[in-house]
C-alpha cells in the first residue's frame, strides 16, 4: 500500500497587491552531469523569478479557519467539505470544488464524466485518476495552458458552474480571472519572414509600446492606424489537414472520420477551442453579441526587428506578460519545404489527433508539451507533427540506441528520402542532402562544451548557423532547466514539442518547463487507453521476500551506504526472481529483469544463466541479445541495466520483474511499466501483462517502494502485495537452498566495496547519453583511476577472516627433547661449537 503522501497546502486568491517580497532563483541548479554550462545572465532569471512568483499560492491571503464543529471534521482538516452549500440538482452533477486548495473532485461514475473530464485536463492538473474518483488541482500553469489553446475565463467559470455540485466560489473566479489576465494574450508570430507581437486585445499592445525596450525594437509600417498597429481576421484551422486522419471528402468544416471497420461515418469530435466549449457548455451559435463575436475573430500586431525578438521576449516576461510563440509555416518562404508525409498506411489514433488539434488549433504550430503514456505511440505524434510543418527538424534524444530508433520510425511512418534524415552522433556525423531535411542527435552531442574533433564542431556549426521549422525533445523530462535553456539558446528554430510519458522530477524543475518550452497542451488517460485496448492491460504486483538471518544481521551492522546491497542480493529475493521467470517462461512469456546496481545485475544472471545488457556492453552485442530475445524461442528472459529504462521497444515483453530501482524515483517505476505496455498481444481476449516489484522485507527498500508507486497509483493502478509464492519450494535447482551457499553468497557480498553497493552506477553506466565514458568527444577531467583506503589483507579476502589460537599451549608440547634429534641435525650443531672454538 502506498504511503501517505503529505504536502503543504496552498491557498487560492488573487495576488493581492503590497510590497513584494525575494524572489526564489528558480534557474540556479547544480550540475547533476559533470558537464559545464553557460549560466543564464541575472537579468532573465530574475524575470522568470517574478513571473512565477507573481502567480504563485504563497502570496495569496489567508483563508478562513476550518470549522471545527465535531472529531470527523477535524480529521478531513482543509479538505472538509461539509460546510458548503449545495445546488438543488447536486445529484446530477459530477464534479465538487474545494474553494480553499483549488482541488477538483470528479465523479467517474457521472454519465457526465466524459465531457467533464476532457474539460479538466484542459484547465487542471491531474493529480490522482483512480476508478471512481479523480483528483484535480487548478494552477497558474494549467491555466496557462487552458489560455494557450485558446480557452476564455469567461467560458472556463461558465462550464466549471455547469458541473459543480455547488455554486462556484468567489475565490476561485478571482483566481481564474487573476491567473489569465495576462496569460497567453500576446503572441510571437512568424509571418512571412517577419516577426509581430499578435494580441486581440488593442490595449495590451499600447501597454507594450509605451515600454522603451519594446519601442525600440519596433518597425514602423505604413498599414494600419495612426499607432501603426495592423488589423486582420483572426487565423482559423482553414484549410490545414493534420497527416494521418482521414477526412470525407468535400467536408472542410465539422469533417467526419470513416471507421477501419468500414461502417457509417460517424462526426469527429470537435478539436478547436470554440467548438470544444459548444459541445460541453451547449452554447450555441448566436447566444453571444454580434460585437463580442467580431471583436473575438480579429487581431492587432505589429512589427519587430528580428535582431531584438530575444530582447523583447525578455522584456515582456520581465512586465509579466510572457509570450506564446506561434509559428506561422504555411507562410514561411524563407525556409525550404521538406517533401515529406505519412505513408498513406498510417493513421493515427484519435487521442493522438486530439493532442495534435490542440498544436495545430488555429493553423499555426504552437510550442508545447504532449504527455502519452508509454507504448501509446509519443514518437508517432512527432513525425506526424513535422509532416504537418514540412520543414527542417531537428530530434534530440536521451542516448545513441533512441537516435536509431527515431531515424527507423521516420523511415516507416513517412515518406521521406533516407538521404534527407542524417545523424549526429559519435559515430555518424553526416549531414543530410538538400535544403531541407532532419537531424536526430542526442541531448549531449549538443550540450558538450568541452573541445570538440573536427567533425563534430563542423555539425554544430551546421545546427546553429541555420533556422529550423520544428525541434522535437524526446523524454523532455530527463534534462535540467538549464540544460533546456543552453538547447533552445543554441538552435534557432520556430516551434518547439516535448514528448514524455512522465511529466514531473523529484526537483520540482519541471514547472520550468511552462516558460522554456511552452504550456503542457495535452494529456491523456492511462487507464482509458487501456480499457480501450491502445494499451496493454497490467496486472501489478510488490513481492516481499524475508531477509534471510545471516543477511539481516550483517544488514543491521553496516553502514548506510552499504546497506542497499545486502537488501538487493537477499537470497529470497534471488529464489522469486528464479520462480518468477521459471513460471512465466512456461507460460510462453518473455521476461525483462531490471536491476539499476550493476554488481547484482551480472550476479542474478550469471547465477540463472540468462544474458544481461549494461553500459559497458558493446553496441553490437546489445542488439544481437535483443534481436535473440526477439525473435529465438529459446532466448525468453533478459536482464537490463538502467539503460533499458527509457527508449526501448520490445513490444515481444509481456512480464517485467524489478530487483532494484534507482531509490524512491517515480518516473523510473512509470518508465520501467512502459516496456511491457506496447505488448503485441495487448487486444488478445483475457491477456494481462504482469509487472513485479521484488522487495527485501523490513528494510528501507519497503519505503522507497512505496514512493516509486506514488505515481502509477495516481494513475489508477493498484498494487498486490504477495507475502508468499506458492510452489516456491518445490522447484528443482532453486538457488540457495542450503546454508552453505547462502554464507558464499554473504562472503561475497561483505568483499564488495562500497563503491559497487550503490544503487546507481554512474561509472559502470554508459549509456550513450550525459554519463556516456565511451563517446569519441568526452574528455575526463579527473583522473582514471580513484585512490580508496584498505589493507592489503583485502587482496585475499583477509578482511573477513581472523586467526585464532584454540590452546596456547600446545606448541610447548610439540617440542621435541634434545636427545632425539635428528642426527643430520646434531651433526650440524656439532660442526658450528667446533668453529666457534677454533
């Protein structure tokens, strides 16, 4: 069962105005990656600081106390909701609102839950989506992004009072109004080779133009009024058709999507912000003013100098109005198009355009965060948004083996030119033929600061002596802000779409996200995509394994740091993980073992006879065990290292077992689940893919199994705990059995040093990403070899073994009398007292 996860609780109200109070550096980080970074100036940190400090909770006022009327309220605190008054038609609706925190609850049950939950995810953050009820909490960002995809306040208090169960409360109207004042109301365009500030509000532009930054970056036009400021129809989705869908013919507006099964057309959901909000608040065409709706469908720009969009980027995120970059392709002549589209076999699922609508709403490509889970096809969602743009694209990956995955999907799922997609890597450094084309490199390639080969600086210089149409992060998640900054600041492109399955860091850096890369745009469900078959179904479960006494006492007796590494190679667990796969294989199951601790990732499959994959193994040795895992029948099990966290599809792997794990991570536990998501046989009547947690009993590897679940529980899965494996005993060869080779198995753990018992190997660890030791280019700054203190007693094992002496009086009685001397050695004696005598 997952622990309980406490948190302080913030307040919602509008940022009262007084003084304002430091600001936190939200950019400062250490260097998690040993590799050096150019720091951001003070000037864009402190912007960014009062940007998010301005619309965060902790300024906001005090709420009053909670009535504490009775023992039951005092136990629900600041989420008792007795108090507040409810609609006559209550039953009807399904969602409540917590006016003191922002929480949303939803009633799943609710035959209005569809239409209410597609609404939440626009406006909120998801925080827990089990079966029944769902968890949501309204924040600056989720508002952001609600105002990004082109969502009023107006209409989001609107729908919110449409499905509350009570009346919408004073405090959450202010801090939606609060929130969205200045939100998303001024956009970077890029039209025609010329960069303007769009708003459709005449007043925020004037505001921006008395600024002396922004003045001066300004480019006088005859068109327009007396202030210079153009007038235009607003932009529409028009005639822009996403690849992949299929469109009735001779239908522009309200286009219909023909079944697979050939059925009956049957109308598309509405994507766009309009017809999303007419279709859950039931608002027709005609209820609004003639005025309101001719003001909504125009807007007023003007002119910048492209020379300054950096400066004025940076001033307008100082006034606190940061700017949504739009990029206009279609209009683009000074970028070459790319010939290229999806094969005419592809077609994407309808979450997947979903997501994409909100990217392409208006017809312009907008910088943003697409979260899909694992396996439910994020890399098919890139290549479709880079056939939409038809530019130059530029792909960063987390390490070398996801490079040549992405390249293998562009070439199945597009029609692109192989000559036109090259990559930059250690070992490739090729640029693509033509104008146009795409680049597919990783995070480090591009991040190194150190001396480059020849080589690889002329690939850098390429990247960044050119515009781009579109830059693609794979796993968004992995890589500080800084980081982030360094990328966007090295290659100029347009747009900007971060994949991930995981959106969240332990460091809480991911709200830095909303304002490097752009608003989180879409999000789907796990579960639904499951029950919808998109998915595999799985089935979780913690295994406990008692420790054995010999291990827990020595466990018990050593330092911290060691600890981890007598909980890992407990011999119960050795025995589950052997029972586990010896079921699963007869079952006609392909098996993945993780272990994030090298040492006992090649203990446990040395022990079992299985192959196993690291940093340090060859690249074609990786690939020639996957291939067999794959496709050999007698190859059914492997065991994986953290490399095989992220960027690995072995869609054959129906049943995951975890050894070790990197600590409390909830993203790794997600990430791990996601290689057994994308199963083949995920549509087959009554199959489930199995997911086992392996857990040492009464140590501190039962805690951090309860944080790394924290996530996939909030996603609706629930863990089984399974106390004792049925059968285990009885299993022929089970691995130690007997005492004696559990106390060889103990000696061998107590020789390792405590080097090789952390959890997470960074020296053992090349992955071809930040931590890769085998790239061409890293050069190591420290020295090749670490100096660690021991005696040379510890070459032969010394440490752990004593001489002692039963009787002290026993050599005495060996001695031998005088007389009885050997006569060699009395003849000897002799010989030396007659030399001595002379």
């Amino acid at each position: 069962m997952a622990t309980k996860r406490k948190g302080s609780i913030t307040e919602l109200a509008k940022p009262a105005p007084g003084p304002k109070r430091a600001k936190p550096d939200v950019s400062s980080d250490e260097d998690d990656d040993d590799l050096e970074e150019e720091v951001p100036d003070e000037e864009e940190q402190g912007a960014i600081s009062r940007v998010l400090d301005k619309f965060s909770f902790t300024g906001a006022r005090e709420r009053s106390e909670v009535p504490t009327s009775d023992t039951v309220t005092r136990l629900f605190k600041r989420d008792e909701l007795s108090f507040l008054k409810m609609k006559p038609d209550h039953e009807s609706r399904p969602m409540w609102i917590n006016p003191r925190n922002g929480k949303i609850i939803l009633e799943s049950f609710s035959p209005l839950a569809p239409a209410a939950q597609d609404f939440l995810t626009a406006i909120a953050e998801p925080l827990s989506r089990p079966t029944y009820l769902h968890e949501y909490r309204i924040t600056p960002h989720s508002l952001y992004a609600a105002v990004s995809v082109g969502l009023d306040p107006k209409d989001i208090v609107a729908v919110l009072d449409r499905f509350s169960k009570i009346p919408i409360p004073d405090e959450i109207v202010q801090f939606i109004n609060g929130c969205t004042g200045s939100y998303g109301k001024v956009k970077l365009v890029l039209k025609h080779n010329r960069y303007f500030l769009e708003s459709s509000d005449m007043k925020m532009l004037q505001i921006l133009l008395r600024d002396q930054v922004i003045s001066e970056q300004r480019i006088f036009t005859d068109v327009g009024d007396g202030d210079g400021i153009t007038k235009e129809s607003a932009p529409k989705m028009g005639a822009l058709v996403i690849p992949g869908t299929k469109i009735a013919a001779g239908v522009a507006q309200g286009q219909q999507v023909v079944q697979p099964n050939g059925g009956e057309n049957e109308e598309q959901k509405p994507e766009t912000a309009e017809e999303l909000f007419a279709s859950v608040t039931a608002l027709k065409e005609g209820e609004e003013d003639d005025d309101d709706d001719e003001e909504a469908e125009a807007v007023h720009s003007f002119e910048v100098c492209a020379e300054g969009v950096e400066k004025v980027q940076k001033q307008c995120l100082t006034l606190g109005y940061p700017l949504l970059e739009e990029y206009d392709f279609r209009n683009d002549s000074r970028n070459a198009n790319l010939d290229m589209d999806l094969r005419p076999q592809a077609q994407i699922r309808h979450y997947q355009e979903k997501s994409l609508s909100k990217m392409f709403g208006n017809g312009r490509a907008k910088s943003g965060i697409i979260v899909l889970p694992c396996g439910a096809g994020k890399t098919l969602v890139g290549i479709t948004a880079a056939c939409t743009i038809k530019k130059s694209v530029v792909v960063l990956c987390t390490s070398s083996m996801s490079v040549v995955q992405w390249r293998n999907e562009f070439l199945k799922w597009s029609t692109i030119n192989p000559d036109q997609i090259a990559i930059f890597t250690a070992e490739n450094k090729e640029r693509f033929r033509g104008d146009a084309g795409i680049i597919v490199t990783t995070y480090s390639m591009v991040t190194n600061s150190r001396t480059r080969s020849h080589d690889s600086q002329k690939m850098m210089d390429f990247l960044m002596g050119r515009e781009w149409g579109l830059l693609l992060l794979d796993e968004v998640h992995v890589v500080p802000a800084n980081i982030f900054r360094k990328v966007i600041h090295s290659i100029a492109t347009h747009a900007k779409l971060g994949l991930t399955a995981t959106l969240l860091r332990e460091d809480d850096k991911i709200q830095d996200l909303n304002f490097l890369i752009g608003p989180k745009l879409y999000e789907a469900n796990w579960m639904e995509l499951s029950e919808q078959g998109h998915i595999a179904r799985v089935q979780c479960a913690e295994v406990w394994c008692p420790m054995t006494t010999e291990f827990y006492q020595e466990y018990l007796n050593e330092t911290p740091r060691k600890r981890a590494l007598f909980y890992i190679m407990n011999p119960r667990k050795f025995q589950a993980c052997q029972f586990l796969i010896d079921y699963h294989e007869k079952r006609g199951d392909k098996v993945i073992v993780f272990s994030d601790n090298v040492f006992a990732l090649a203990a446990y499959a040395r022990k079992l006879n299985k192959p196993y994959i690291y940093g340090g193994t060859p690249q074609q040795e990786r690939l020639k065990i996957l291939q067999n895992f794959q496709r050999n029948e007698l190859i059914n099990t492997v065991f994986l290292s953290k490399i095989g966290d992220t960027s690995l599809d072995l869609p054959e792997a129906t049943c995951l077992i975890q050894v070790s794990s990197h600590y409390g991570s909830r993203r790794q536990e997600a990430q791990r689940l996601g290689r057994i998501l994308r199963a083949k046989r995920r549509n087959d009547e009554g199959f489930n893919a199995f997911f086992y947690s392996l857990v040492s009993k009464d140590t501190a590897e039962m805690y951090y199994s309860s944080k790394r679940q924290a996530f996939l529980v909030d996603q609706g899965y629930a863990f089984k705990v399974i106390t004792h494996l049925q059968g285990i005993e009885n299993l022929p060869g089970l691995a130690y059995a007997t005492p004696a080779e559990r106390r060889e198995l103990l000696q061998s753990v107590l020789l390792e040093n405590s080097q090789n018992a952390d959890v997470n190997s960074i020296e053992k660890e090349s992955d071809g990403g930040f931590f890769d030791r085998t790239r061409g280019d890293y050069k190591r700054s420290g020295p090749l070899v670490k100096r660690n203190n021991a005696k040379l007693s510890g070459l032969s094992g010394g440490d752990t073994m004593a001489y002692m002496e039963q009787n002290a009086s026993a050599n005495k009685r060996m001695k031998v009398p005088p007389g009885q001397q050997n006569k060699f050695m009395r003849k000897l004696k002799s010989d030396a007292v007659k030399k001595a005598r002379g």
